[in-house]
C-alpha cells in the first residue's frame, strides 16, 4: 500500500462490505471520495469519520466532475463496487444491467476524458458467480461463463465486457477481479450461515459435496484490493479473487458451530446454488497470497458480529 505519491481514488459502493473496508484503508494515505446512494441513516457519518469525502448519488448518473469540484484534482484511481444485487437484482433486469454493465463503461471513459495520463488504475468487481460449473475442480479464470445467480450473473458478464471494451478503446489501465466469498465483521457468506445456525436452521447445500470455498477475510481482500489497483494494466488483467485456503462449508460450518456451543444441520438440494471453488494460482502470482488462516477469520468474525455466542 505503501507508494511515493499521494492518490486521488474514487470508491464507489462505499458505504458496502467490501467497498467501505477498501475505501477507510485508502484514507490513511490518500485523497479519497466515496460515492454511494448512503440509504441507512448515519452512512454519510460514517465515511467522513473514516476520513471519506462522501459523494451522495447514483452510479449510473454519476458526474466525474463533481469530485473535480471537491478536490480540485484530477483522479488516479478508481475501485468500482457498486452494484445491484440480491432481490434489487431480479426486480428490473433493465436496470440492473445499466448499473452493472453500462455504468462502468461510461465511468472508464470518463475517467480518461478527465485524468488523462494522470490516471493509473481502475478496479471492476466482477463476480465468481460469472463462471459455469466445472463440477469437482477449481474454477480458472479462462473458464467459460455461466449463470450462478440468474440476472445478477448475466450482468456481470456483461459488465466485464463493457468495460474490457471501454478500457482498451480508452487506453485506461483495467483489473478485473471475480470475487469469491468475502466475509468479515461487515458479513457474508459465512456470516450469513453462522446466523442460520444460531437460529437453529438448516444449511443448504449443493448436493455435489464437500461444497468447496476459498473464503476471504477482510483484512485480506482490503489488502489485495488495494494491490489491484496498483496493477492495472492494459490490456486488462483478470483474476480470481478469494483466500488462498480451500474449505468445504460443511467444515467451516461445523466449526462455527463449535465455536457458539450449537449444533449443525445440512440439508442438500438439487437447486441449491452450487459452489464456488476458485483457482488461486493467478492470484498468487499477480496480487499476492492471502495470509489470515480461514479459522482465524472464522473467529474474528463471530468475536465482531456476536460476541455473547462465542463460547470457546
């Protein structure tokens, strides 16, 4: 992270789990603005404490030069989170593929109308779920595409042409990084299975087991984000993003059972999502290895989010 000048970056989908972790650990050294809808009470607070200049709006209606009339300089880089997904995703397809996809090609050329040659990178958070299933093995990033979660993988998709298209038409630096299960204090993944095991619900599962992961931890997927921007190149480099241990849910479920004293129950369904098992060889080679143990994440993370369930 450490680097001789001083960065101007945009974050959008900074108020988000993986953006605001991303955007709070620029600030310490950089010039950082924020974009996001801020929808929670409090949101906006919360990045200017984090020593975020927040931007409230849409990214799909995003003017670059509102950041010029903040900071009077142009930007370095840029860390695209934003997105819509989850039930936002499958309400109105047209929407989510002009927030997913065509936003960020007008945000790549902007970004090179505006900055020029001042501009050194530009992240797109892609997704693991862009992947169609390779059954018992890895997935590499030269893996056909799929549909993992219906329209929000389609976009996605999508997304990742848009803006190898736009950055190659506008000669701005391009990482893409597909992402595989974050989780942390600000959830996930994993979060969301410890809350269904304290609640005493059934896990479900692919029926294709052990359902292998590479779960990410926080202080790990800020650092590598981070790295990505500083190896944005062109032509765009692609590559998988997650934690460098592979760990079947069944096995980190399990634990997180132990770990709040309940038991674990499985159930496994055919249309279940399957799971997302990502090839971490070019990831290793381009932004580094991952260096939080999954069971100390696994920790930390119920020591965050419910600490008076912990019990060993």
């Amino acid at each position: 992270m450490a680097t001789p000048e001083r960065w101007s970056v945009l974050v959008t989908g900074a108020t988000g789990r993986i953006g605001f972790p991303i955007a709070r650990a620029l600030a310490r050294q950089h010039d950082v603005y924020g974009l996001a809808r801020c929808s929670q009470p409090g949101d906006e607070a919360r990045l200017r404490a984090a020593g975020i200049v927040p931007i409230v709006g849409d990214v799909a209606a995003f003017d670059l030069g509102s950041i010029t009339d903040v900071g009077g300089r142009p930007l370095t880089h840029v860390f695209h989170a934003a997105a819509r997904i989850g039930a936002d995703a499958r309400t109105d397809w047209q929407r989510t593929f002009e927030v997913n996809a065509q936003a960020t090609g007008r945000l790549i050329a902007e970004c090179s109308r505006r900055s020029g040659s001042t501009f050194r990178g530009f992240v797109f958070c892609s997704s693991g779920s862009t992947y169609e299933y390779q059954g018992r093995r890895p997935l590499r990033e030269d893996d056909p595409p799929g549909v993992h979660l219906g329209l929000y993988s389609l976009s996605k998709i999508a997304g990742e042409s848009v803006a190898r298209f736009s950055a190659a038409d506008n000669g701005v630096p391009l990482t893409v990084i597909r992402i595989f299960s974050t989780y942390g204090p600000l959830g996930g993944a994993p979060a969301g299975r410890l809350d269904r095991i304290l609640g005493g619900k059934e896990i479900v599962l692919h029926p294709d087991r052990p359902n292998n992961y590479n779960p990410i931890y926080e202080d790990d997927y800020v650092r590598l984000g981070i790295r990505a921007l500083e190896v944005a190149t062109q032509p765009a480099v692609t590559v998988n993003w997650a934690g460098s241990e592979t760990v079947s849910a069944e096995e980190y479920c399990q634990f997180l059972a132990t770990l709040v004293g309940r038991e674990v129950r499985f159930r496994y369904e055919d249309a279940a999502p399957w799971p997302l098992w990502p090839d971490v060889t070019t990831m290793h080679q381009v932004l580094g290895r991952t260096e939080v143990p999954w069971q100390v994440g696994m920790r930390r993370m119920v020591e965050a989010r419910h600490p008076e369930s912990l019990v060993q």
